[in-house]
C-alpha cells in the first residue's frame, strides 16, 4: 500500500488525541453491557455456587455466539466509516439498513442455536446440580442475543461518525434498567436465576427501542434515514466480508468458552470461580475492544479518504495507549484479586481459587491489547481472512490442547487451563502485527 502525499498529521502522535478522544467513549460503551453481566453475577452470588456455575456455563456459551456476531456488527461499522470518510451519507444509511437485517437475521439465527445446544451440556460433562437448575437462565438468556445484536448494529452507526458519546448514553439506559430489574425479578418476586435473565432482556431492549427512536426522530440523524434501496445483494456483501471475522471471532470465543467447558470438568467451585474472574475480566477486555474499535474506524476512515499514510501511525499509537491502560488493569488484578473475589463469593474455596486465576488474568492483559487493536486496524483495511486463520491458528491448535496438558495431564487444575489459553494469546499478539506491518510497508 503506497501514498504519494505525506500529510501533516500522519505521525503517530497526531493520532493519540484522536484515538483517546474516540476510544474512552467506546470503552464505556462496550462495557455497559458487561457490567450487566458484572450485575447478574453480584445478584445471583448471593443465592450460592451452583446457581453461580450455571451463570458460569451460560456465559461461556454465549460468548461463542456474541463472537461469532461480533463479525457481523463489525463489518456494519467499517462500512459506515469507509462511507464517513468518503462524506457519502446514501452509503451510510444502506450500510446501516442492511447491516440491521444482517443482524436480526443472526441473532435470530444464534438464539435457536443456543436452544438447540442446551441438550448437550450433560454429555460434555457439566455438574448435574448445576443442569438442574439451569434451563430457565439459558433459555432467557439465549433471547437476549436478539436485542443486544440490534442494538450493537445501532450503535456502531453513533460510533464510526464520530459521535460515540450518544452510543454510550443509549448502552447505560440498559444498566440503569438492569439494576432495579435484577433486584426485583431475583430477590423480590423470588424468580432466582430465571429473574437475571429476564432482567437482562428487559434491559437491552430499553436500549435498543430509545436507539431506535433517536435515530428515528433525531434531526441530526436525518442524512442516515434518507430513503435509500436496500437490496439483498448488500445483505449478502455484508455477510461475506463478515463470515471470516465471524468464524475468527468465534474461533476466538469458543476458544475461550471451551476453557469455561473444562472449569466444568473440575467441578461448581472451578466453574463459579471461573465466572467471578470472567464477569470482572470481561470489564477490563473493553479497554482492547474499545481501542480496537477506534484503530478500525480510524483506519477505515483513512482508506476511505485515500490518506494511507496515517495507517502505521493509527496503529503505533494504539498499541502505546493499549499497553498502559492493560498494565493498570493487570495491577488492578494483582493487588485488588482476593477483595474482588470476595465481593463476589463467601466460599472460601471460591475465594481462593479466584484470587489465583487473577494472577494469571494480569499475565495476559498486554498480550490482549496488543492483538485486539491488531485486528481492529486490520479489520478497517477490510484486511478478514488472512487475520481470521492467524487467530484460528494460535486458539485452537495451539492454546486449547496447552490447556488440556497444563490442566489435566500435569494436573495443575483450573490454574493449568487459564495458563494454556494465555500461550494462544501470545502467539496471536505476535503475529497479527506483522500481518498489519507488511500490508501497509511503503
């Protein structure tokens, strides 16, 4: 990739303000809807390990489908940021309207894909205490996907033309519906598990029908509602660059659900403490994602606008602002791991297991960023396949069987599992940026 013009702000420390300036909304965003997780899990705590297992085993299903979706909502906001940088608002509502029908088409698609999957769990291994009560929460929650899909592909129009403040507003709508719900659906009308999950869905799709009536009554939202032909061939385009980062993403996803599968093996207490590591991590996991989020549209936007020398300096300075934010958060787990714990759990067993599955949760942190923002930036390029397999290559033939062996074969338990899958994420950190290096040399 060349450029013949050397602009005035293609250096990397132009780039830093723009990426803070569009990354920190993005981490809020993204991290409201983690942080209704966070609140099942403080809600559903109280009612002891087994129902915070299924919790646990629920999660770790979910996040193969929301990987796998991710794809899709990703390529939506690349679209629209290529769109933005080329000042082509007709481009920007068909690839909003299409990329909605995408979504429902999905979420629709991963809901009966979780329901169907349900009558497999006592074949893999699962605690039959935990099945028992299971069904009601992964059934509620298989539902969720729905709204959270429509509303994520809402958001990323807020997001990639540079007005992520609104997107954020609209995500926490969700949270503040969440808390009163979960408190009175789990402990009031006594409904236990079955309560976090309707509150869940009760909560995104607040977010989703206030995001729908902005955009529907907005003045300023008025170039994207114009009246524009969507076809299903757009559909189709959107769906074909999305299907290698949805296979990439839930390569990704099921890499890690598979860790939560193998916590299972080790018993409620493994699986709970998983799940208290998980809820807290995943808040921390927003500050790649968000910073991956900004290298992606920033990218895009600068292929949209043919300014391709800013590509290298895009990503120089995420990967300066990712590496601190992750080394605080590691911090955070060092110091703070047995107090977060036991927020969370009066299970000394849990406790103490959780505490040490922090450590290595701080371990991992920079290698997070690093490969997390590689991505992004290549995503912006439309850059799919190629990191798609690199990903496939680092989770699946190398972390998984790691955390089999350092899990079971060495008998390091729950410890062992969480070491292996950090050996992917080394390797995808590695070589994701060299991917970006070589398509973007002079």
């Amino acid at each position: 990739m060349t450029d013949q013009t050397i602009l005035p702000d293609a250096t990397t420390r132009a780039e830093i303000r723009p990426l803070v300036r569009l990354s920190v909304p993005l981490m809020a965003g993204l991290a409201a809807a983690l942080l209704i997780g966070v609140i099942d899990t403080v809600m559903i705590s109280p009612l002891g390990t087994v129902p915070l297992a299924a919790a646990g085993i629920t999660t770790a299903v979910l996040i193969i489908l929301i990987s796998a979706l991710w794809g899709l909502i990703t390529v939506i906001s690349v679209q629209i940021s290529q769109a933005d940088g080329a000042r082509d608002p007709a481009r920007v509502a068909v690839a909003l309207r299409s990329g909605l029908l995408l979504c429902a088409l999905g979420g629709g698609g991963a809901t009966l894909i979780m329901l169907a999957l349900y009558p497999t769990l006592g074949p893999l291994g699962q605690p039959p205490e935990v099945l028992a009560i299971l069904l009601p929460y992964w059934a509620s929650m298989a539902l969720w996907i729905v709204p959270f899909t429509l509303f994520f592909g809402l958001k990323s129009l807020w997001d990639a033309i540079d007005r992520p403040w609104v997107a954020v507003a609209l995500s926490y709508i969700g949270v503040l519906v969440n808390i009163p719900a979960n408190y009175t659906f789990i402990h009031i009308f006594d409904w236990g598990l079955l309560g976090a999950g309707l509150a869940s869905v009760l909560s995104q799709s607040c977010s989703l029908m206030t995001a729908a009536l902005v955009l529907w009554k907005a003045p300023s939202m008025a170039p994207y509602r114009q009246r524009v032909v969507v076809a299903w061939s757009d559909v189709r385009n959107q769906f074909k660059q999305g299907l290698p980062l949805c296979i990439g993403y839930a390569g990704e996803g099921g890499a890690y659900a598979i860790v939560g599968v193998m916590m299972g093996w080790l018993g409620a207490e493994a699986l709970a403490a998983h799940q208290i590591v998980n809820a807290l991590a995943g808040v921390a996991y927003m500050i790649p994602l968000g910073m991956a989020g900004a290298a992606s549209i920033r990218v895009g936007q600068a292929v949209g606008s043919a300014r391709t020398a800013r590509l290298r300096p895009i990503l120089k300075a995420s990967f300066g602002l990712v590496i601190l934010w992750q080394a605080l958060a590691a911090a955070v787990f060092v110091i703070g791991g047995n107090w977060l714990a036991t927020l969370m759990s009066d299970d000394p067993a849990v406790i103490a297991l959780a505490t040490l599955l922090f450590l290595l949760v701080a371990l991992l942190q920079i290698a997070d960023g690093v490969q997390g923002v590689s991505l992004g930036a290549l995503r912006g390029m439309s850059d799919n396949t190629w990191p798609s397999l690199l990903t496939l290559i680092a989770y699946w033939p190398l972390a998984l069987p790691a955390s089999y062996l350092f899990g079971f074969v060495l008998d390091f338990g729950a410890a062992g599992v969480w070491a292996g899958y950090l050996l992917g994420l080394a390797v995808a950190a590695i070589m994701l940026p060299l991917r970006f290096w070589r398509l973007t040399a002079p």
